[in-house]
C-alpha cells in the first residue's frame, strides 16, 4: 500500500522545483507563506526547467515578489435605490388603452408619435410643465400640473417603476410603454 507523501515532503518538493525554475525559495512573511509555497509550486510546475523564460517571453515571480503584489481595490458599491421617489409625468393615451377616456381617437403609432415628439421638446429644453398641460391626456393632469407625489416602488406599474426608479433626480425619462398609454417621466426628488 503506498502512502500519500506529507505535507513536509510536497512543501520540500516545491521548493527543490521552485529553485530548478530559478524562483527565490525563502519564505514569505506571515501569513503568504502558504499562498507563497502554492504559487512556487504552481509556478514550478508551468515554467520550463532551468529558469529561463516562460514560453510567453516573461519570468516567473518569486514568491517573495508575489507576496508584495498590491491588492486589487474593491469596486464601488453600487448607490442603493431609494425606497421613495416624486415624479412628475405626462401620459399620452390611445384608443383602447386601459383608463383611456372615450374621447380618445388616436391609434397606438399616433400615440407613440406624439410621446417622441414631446420627448424631443423636452429634451430641447421646453418646459415640463407646459409639455404636461399641451400632451397628457391623464384625467386632471392640468390641474396637478403631472405631479405625482412621492411613491414607492410597488405603487406603479412595473414598466413605469423601473424606469422612474432609475433615473437621477431632474432627468426625463425616455418614452415608457405601460397599459395606459406613453408615459414621459421627470424624477423630482
């Protein structure tokens, strides 16, 4: 019955293979030692005997220099989504959209057509409000002026949220598809 070598002989191993590639066998500090003795052994393993360069053209590192290596920074976390926005919108409603008054006539297309074409004025810089009171066929949308309060998440359609929910405050958003119609949204706070 054969025995698997100890952990005294595969570490001694390493090394005899780390020296032959021509790495720097002296232990690293602390802790990297173990982590140094893995990549000496990873690196003896793949380089070509008698210490040359590798076949890529670079030089293994030794452990001491693999030790010394910067840690790669953390990216940033991601802003956490508020739980509470305010926005103001515009809804542009088509014949057969659902809540859509009986006096509407427009087709789907004319509708789409008309949220692009308030789309482009506000993004010339037209004001909000008054895109609100010329295009929104939302019931009493004059009288709020768009204005839809602070509202969470769960309180919108989810077309309408994810779009709300993305933008940054005083962004308008692109024209967003819900059962209602085209909807153009600024986020206000």
């Amino acid at each position: 019955m054969r025995r698997a070598p100890s952990i005294v002989t595969a570490t001694a191993t390493a090394l005899v293979l780390a020296i032959a590639a021509g790495c720097d066998p002296s232990p690293a500090p602390s802790s990297a030692t173990t982590t140094a003795t893995a990549t000496a052994t990873s690196i003896a393993t793949t380089a070509p005997m008698g210490g040359g360069p590798s076949p890529s053209g670079l030089s293994p590192l030794s452990p001491q220099a693999m030790a010394d290596q910067p840690t790669p920074a953390a990216p940033p976390a991601a802003e956490a989504e508020p739980e509470v926005i305010a926005a103001q919108h515009l809804l542009v409603a088509y014949k057969g959209a659902k809540g859509a008054a009986k006096t509407i006539t427009r087709s789907k297309a004319d509708a789409k057509k008309r949220a692009e074409e308030a789309l482009a004025k506000a993004r010339k810089g037209d004001d909000f409000t008054a895109l609100v009171k010329t295009y929104s066929d939302e019931p009493g949308a004059a009288d709020r002026l768009g204005n839809l309060g602070k509202f969470k998440r769960e309180a919108m359609v989810k077309p309408f949220s994810d779009a709300a929910f993305k933008l940054k405050v005083n962004e308008t958003s692109d024209v967003v598809e819900t059962e209602f119609g085209f909807h153009l949204i600024v986020r206000s706070e």
